[in-house]
C-alpha cells in the first residue's frame, strides 16, 4: 500500500511538471519567442549588429580616406547582406503563410537593394571619388531607415 502511494504521488507530480512546463512553453510563445528566436535576439540581428560596427568602421575610414580600410569594412558589410537575406525577419512571425512568403519577398528586394549599392560603393572607391562615397552612404542610410520601417520589429525595450 505504501509502495502504490509513492508511486502515485511520483506519477502526480511529474504529471503537474509536465502541465507546467508545458504553460510555461505556452506563456514563451505568447512573449515573442518561436523557432527563430526572442524579439532582437535572432541570427538576422546578430548580423545586424555586425554591420553596424562595420559601417561605423567604414564612415571612420572614409573621413581619413583610409581606402583600404574601406573596402575591407565595404566586403564585410557585403557578406553579412548576403547571409542576412538568407533569413526571414522576426516581424513575418506570426502571419499567415502567404503574408510570410510576401514580406519575405519584399525584405529579400530590399537586401538586394542594400547589396546594389554596395556594389557602387566598390566602384566609386575604385575611381577614388569621395563624393561618390558620400553619396551613396547618404543613400545607404536611407535605405537602411526604409528597412527598418518596413520589416523591423520594434521590441518592447525600444
Ligand atoms: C548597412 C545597413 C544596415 C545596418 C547597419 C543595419 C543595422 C541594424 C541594427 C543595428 C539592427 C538591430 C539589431 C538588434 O536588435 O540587435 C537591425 C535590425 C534589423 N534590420 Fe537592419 N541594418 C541595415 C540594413 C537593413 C536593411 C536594408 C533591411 C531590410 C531590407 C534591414 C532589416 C532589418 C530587420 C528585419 C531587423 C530586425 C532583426 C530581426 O527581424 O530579427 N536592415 N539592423
């Protein structure tokens, strides 16, 4: 008899573990938290941070005329556009299939977009004309602020 109570009460309380965690899980989801990450914490922002620094390092070197420096920060900022785009953005979670493969779509647009300027950036940098750099840092930045309208989502920290 004493043996069963144990056994009972082993198995209740797992059972009330289990029921917890499960809430727990449940109440993750419920703050953000799917398969690509919590709000500001997925891959995608990693390399966003990245880039920060690299265009902070770009616009440092482009006040020395540092070129070499430049094209190194340029093709750092190249690479991690081409694995950003590879990822959806925390915002498409959530939607319904179809929204999800729309914005998905459209941020993939955009990256090119970052990608395309990149590419002229390399191309003034070759012609050493500085106020083709500036220009498209200008232009950069813009676009930038586009994306982030579009496709970021604000976290509740922001
Ligand atoms: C050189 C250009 C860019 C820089 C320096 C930059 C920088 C950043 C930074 C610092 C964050 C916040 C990361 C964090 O929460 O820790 C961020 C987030 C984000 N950016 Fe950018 N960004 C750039 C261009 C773009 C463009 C062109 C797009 C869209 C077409 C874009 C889409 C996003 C998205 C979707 C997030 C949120 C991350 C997520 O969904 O998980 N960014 N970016």
């Amino acid at each position: 008899m004493m043996a069963m109570g144990l056994k009972k009460s082993l198995i209740a309380v797992s059972m009330a573990s289990a029921l917890f965690l499960g809430a727990n899980n449940v109440m993750a989801d419920t703050h953000g938290k799917g398969q690509m990450g919590q709000c500001g914490e997925t891959k995608l922002a990693d390399h966003m941070g990245e880039m920060k620094d690299h265009l902070k390092a770009y616009k440092n070197a482009a006040k020395s005329d540092d070129w070499a420096v430049m094209a190194d920060s340029r093709e750092a900022l190249l690479e991690l556009s081409a694995s950003s785009k590879e990822e959806t953005p925390f915002k498409a979670q959530g939607k319904s299939k179809s929204e999800q493969a729309k914005m998905k779509g459209n941020y993939q647009k955009g990256m090119e977009k970052l990608e395309d300027l990149l590419a002229q950036l390399g191309e003034a940098e070759k012609a050493k004309d500085s106020d083709k750099v500036m220009d498209l840092m200008q232009q950069i930045g813009k676009h930038t602020k586009k994306g982030h309208e579009a496709f970021k989502q604000k976290c509740d920290d922001e």
